[in-house]
C-alpha cells in the first residue's frame, strides 16, 4: 500500500512541477499592462500641501460614495470601500514628487480582483482635481 501511494507521488509530480514554470513571454506581456495600468492610476499635482491632498482625496472618495477604513497622514494613504450590490475598494497613496508636486496613485478592486479599466480611475482623477481646485479658490 505504501509503495501504491509513492508511486503515485512520483507519477504526479512532473506535472505539479510543470504547472510552476513561468513563461517568459507571459513575464514580458504582464510587466507591458502593469505599466499601462499605472499611468491609469497615477497623476501629479503641482502642490506641495500633504495634508490638503489628503483632505482633498478623503472629500473626493466620500463624494464619489465610498467609506473611509483608514487613513494615516503620517504614510499618505487612504482606504475606503464603496459597497452598493458589489464591493470596491480603493486605495490612495502621496508621496512627493520632486520639490514642487505631489504624486497621488489610487489602486482599486472589485472584490478581490484588481480594476484595470481605466474609467473608474479617471472618474477619480477628474473628481480629485475638481475638489482641489475648488479648495484652492476657498469655494465650499
């Protein structure tokens, strides 16, 4: 019975090793849509103003109908989840970028597949704009 069970765990394991190969042209293809989905999910903005960014981007996502989980001023990132018959979640990181601008990069999902289609990222990124512009002319 014990050799019966060996056996079977050598018979088996080329085609467990073969499912761990990686396809060089699979890495290649994957590394060319991460980059595209990153210019989906990132914008600078010419400020320097952190705690207005934040403030901008919680107003944003709390306009657009999303909760606010987290946030730390401290990192520069924000979490919120949007829950209307399906679940998004998104989160918003800044950073600085150079002496004079702030980088703000927003990832979302769908449960727990992440959104690669670019329309709920500039739905954001027209928002966000929006709201700092009207926080930078003191309009309420």
């Amino acid at each position: 019975m014990k050799r019966l069970f060996v056996s079977g765990l050598l018979a088996l394991m080329p085609l467990y090793l073969a499912g761990c190969v990686n396809k060089p042209n699979d890495q290649i293809m994957a590394g060319a849509n991460q980059v595209e989905l990153r210019s989906y999910q990132t914008r600078a903005f010419d400020t320097t103003d952190k705690p207005m960014m934040l403030r901008a981007i919680i107003a944003t996502l709390q306009d657009l109908g999303f909760v606010i989980d987290q946030a730390d001023e401290d990192i520069g990132a924000i979490t919120g989840t949007k829950v209307s018959g399906y679940q998004i979640r998104m989160t918003v990181i800044t950073r600085p970028r150079g002496e004079t601008q702030l980088m703000v990069r927003a990832n979302a999902y769908y449960n727990v597949d992440p959104i690669e289609d670019p329309a709920p990222y500039q739905d954001f990124f027209t928002s966000l704009s929006k709201s700092i512009f009207l926080t930078a002319h003191n309009v309420d």
